[in-house]
C-alpha cells in the first residue's frame, strides 16, 4: 500500500463509528439518484476504488 507522502497532502480527517462489512450477497444499495445517473452518462468516474485505465 503506499502512503499519503506519495501522493500529496491530505485536505481533510474524518473518524466514524464501527461498523459491519456485510458480503456482497447481503449487500443492498440504495438506487442511484438522477443527478448520478446523469454524471454517468457524461462519463464521469464515480468511484474512487474504480482502476484506471492507464497507470499514473
């Protein structure tokens, strides 16, 4: 895994509450609004866990 220094500055912190990682089978999403719908259309990366196409 590489570290934050390898990438630039961190903008923010944030902390949550524990939680469950539930398996993909029990796993429900809420849908997708219009507005992302819309985003996808245009191409837009929604998913910061999505690979790139190409390395960086």
């Amino acid at each position: 895994m590489m570290g934050l220094a390898q990438h630039g500055q961190g903008l923010a912190e944030t902390r949550t509450r524990v939680f469950e990682v539930l398996p993909r089978h029990q796993y429900a999403a809420a849908q997708q609004t219009r507005l992302t719908q819309s985003f996808i259309r245009q191409g837009a990366r929604m998913f910061t866990f999505v690979s790139p196409t190409h390395p960086y």
